[in-house]
C-alpha cells in the first residue's frame, strides 16, 4: 500500500460477494474514500473463498468462522490460520478502525485491534430496533445477546455514527449518544448507466427486492396484491430475492400475475428497478436506511414502504411516496390509490429520484466521513 496515504481498516460481519446491505454499504462508501485512503477490509470467510486477497485495490481478510449460522451469525473459528491472520492485521499500519454494527464477533474483534494498535475507533450503526428472526424466544434470547456485546465495544469508547436520525434514536436505549450521520447512499451514476423508457407501457409493475423471510413482510405484499388484482386486472408483481420462506409462497402464491426470480445479480436488480412503477418495501425488520428504496427512487419508481429505520428521513413528505402502516389492509388502500391515480406515480417517480439525487449519493456521505476522520488527526 501506498505509504503517503491514510489507512482505514473496516471491520465487518459480512463483505461482498455475501450480498446484503451492510456489505454494500461498506463497498460502496470504501470504493469512495480509497482515492485518499488505503483501504482494509476485515470480516468473516462465510464462502470458502481467498483468506487473503486485493479486489479494486481494496485489501481484505476473511477469518475462518464455524460452519453453523455462518450465513446468519457467523461465529469466530479462533484456530491456527485465524491467529496467522490476525497476525498479520496486526501488522498493518492502520490510522483509523471503522466497525460495522454492534453485535458482529468482527465488532468486538476490531475494537480490540484498535485498542492494541492504539487507533481511533469508529463505529457505524445500520439498525433502528432490536434484530428479529421470527421467533419470540429466539428474539429475547438474541436481544439479550446485543445488549451484551453492545455493552462490551462501549468499554472501547468508539465514536458512534447511525446510517440514518433513526439509527441515531434507537441509539440512545443503549445509553449511547451518536456523533452524527453517515447516511446509506446510492451511485449517482446508476441512472445514467441503466436508465432507459419502461419497455411495457400497459402492465404495471409491481416489485419487491429483498430478503424473502417472514420479517421482511413479504406476506403482506402478496396478500395485497391478490386482492388488488381482483379489481386491477393490469398489474403485475416481481418478487425477487431469496430466503426461506421462498419455496412455500412459491407454492401458496399461484396467482399468474405473481412472478417469483429468485436471487438475482446487481445489474438485474437494477433493470428491474427501471421496469417497476411502484416498488414496495413492506419491511418489520430492525433497518438502518434500506438500500433498496434508494435504488429504487433513483431509478424513478414510486414507492409504497413502512416506516423503519431511515425510510421517513428519504420519504419525509408524501410528494416523495407514501408510508404504509404494517398490515394488509392499509397496503391494499395505498396501491389502489396509485392504480386509480397514474398521474400520482409519475409525480412520485420524478420526486424521489430529484431527492435522492441531491441528497443520498456515496459522495456526498465520503466528504461527510472524510470530515470527521480530520476532527480525529
């Protein structure tokens, strides 16, 4: 690395090619402030891929971890190539440790290496409520566990920043006073890169992308749609993603109007976002600021979506979409509002990409980071 630069090692949970948007966030926001820093990534090998590689001139570690959860919660494999690893880590000259949330074992694992290397520590929240998997027992046991491992990188004194105001509130239930804004951003350059006029002026597209589990409220999406359809005989509802609900509503949901893709890559992400009038982000889910309605808005759709995490900070007037309470009913009202007002989309499509556009791009969020590591110098 170059030695006239700054280092940042970022300390993450999950990195790419894991897709999710922690992983993304980190991509992105290091892809930017590379051209002043070098740039470290520390996380977990959740794919048997390279312990020890540079993609885009980024550097990056991947420590062994146990085969179970390692999807969900991956867990430290502290063996003899773990500590070779973490040998070298230890070696790098690091100016600024950046962790991603509170409750990774990577977390912990980076306020320690900042504490021997005497770094400055950063921490950066991307939730606004406790993790959820669905399960009431399982939740208060995996609560009780945050709140420990939240209390254990306090003891490290991080200076802590939300991806969203709302990230910054929940904050504050574990006694922790944020130091301001890192907001999850967008490329600017997406639209110019995939933008082009809808291909079906007839149908209109319906879409959600995401994670198809029970928190996300991909339920409520499709039980409004079928009875949206009943009455809008020219829609139609792209599902895309993959969980494990996935199989079973694939089953339960027959509906011809229903179109289930499964995961798919970035770019087909982005061209569905081109093709959607309305996307719908029916979440229950502890979010930080959702990737996806920043994709979405500046790709010019319309969008329906519950208040979590950040969503009312890019929504925070209805010119810009309409927030949906988290039931069935109230996302039936909302789409057959649009479906009976088409002049309402178009408004909608044009407000939201203005908005993001001039509010929500990775470089105005690096300038931001950029501003505070200097307070630190």
């Amino acid at each position: 690395m170059q030695n006239n630069k700054k280092t940042i090692a970022f300390f993450n949970g999950f990195y790419i090619p894991h897709l999710g948007g922690v992983e993304r966030y980190t991509n992105k926001l290091a892809q930017q402030l590379k051209e002043n820093y070098n740039i470290i990534i520390v996380t977990s090998n959740d794919s048997d891929t390279k312990n020890i590689e540079t993609i885009d001139g980024i550097k990056i570690y991947r420590l062994p971890v146990y085969g179970m959860f390692k999807n969900r919660y991956p867990i430290l494999r502290k063996n003899k190539e773990y500590k070779n690893l973490l040998n070298q880590i230890l070696d790098e000259k690091i100016d600024y440790l950046i962790c991603n949330t509170r409750y990774y074992q990577t977390s912990i694992l980076g306020a320690k290496v900042s504490k021997i290397k005497d770094t400055r520590l950063l921490l950066i929240d991307h939730s606004s409520n406790h993790m959820s998997v669905g399960n009431k027992i399982l939740d208060k046991c995996g609560a009780m566990y945050e709140n420990y491992l939240t209390n254990t990188i306090k003891k490290y004194n991080p200076k802590v920043y939300g991806v969203s105001k709302k990230s910054n509130e929940w904050l504050k239930y574990f006694n922790i006073e944020a130091s301001g804004v890192f907001y999850n951003s967008i490329d600017d350059e997406l639209y110019q890169k995939y933008y082009k006029e809808k291909e079906d002026d007839e149908t209109v597209i319906i879409s959600y992308i995401g994670r198809i589990i029970p928190e996300k409220g991909v339920i409520n999406l499709l039980d409004a749609f079928e009875q949206v359809n009943k009455t809008h005989k020219n829609i139609r509802l792209i599902i895309a993603g993959d969980g494990n609900l996935l199989n079973q509503i694939k089953e339960k949901y027959t509906n011809k109007n229903i179109v289930f893709k499964g995961k798919i890559p970035y770019e087909d992400v982005m061209k569905l976002c081109v093709q959607t009038d309305i996307f719908v982000h029916p979440s229950m889910y502890s979010e930080g600021l959702p990737t996806s309605i920043l994709e979405a808005g500046i790709m010019k759709t319309a969008i329906v979506a519950t208040d979590r995490g950040g969503t009312c900070e890019v929504i925070n007037d209805e010119k810009y979409g309409l927030i949906v309470e988290e039931n069935t009913e109230d996302l039936v009202e909302k789409l057959n509002y649009l479906l009976d007002n088409p002049e309402e989309i178009t408004k909608l499509k044009d407000n939201i990409h203005e908005r993001i556009i001039n509010n929500f791009t990775w470089k105005q969020t690096a300038k931001v980071v950029e501003k505070e590591l200097e307070k630190y110098e």
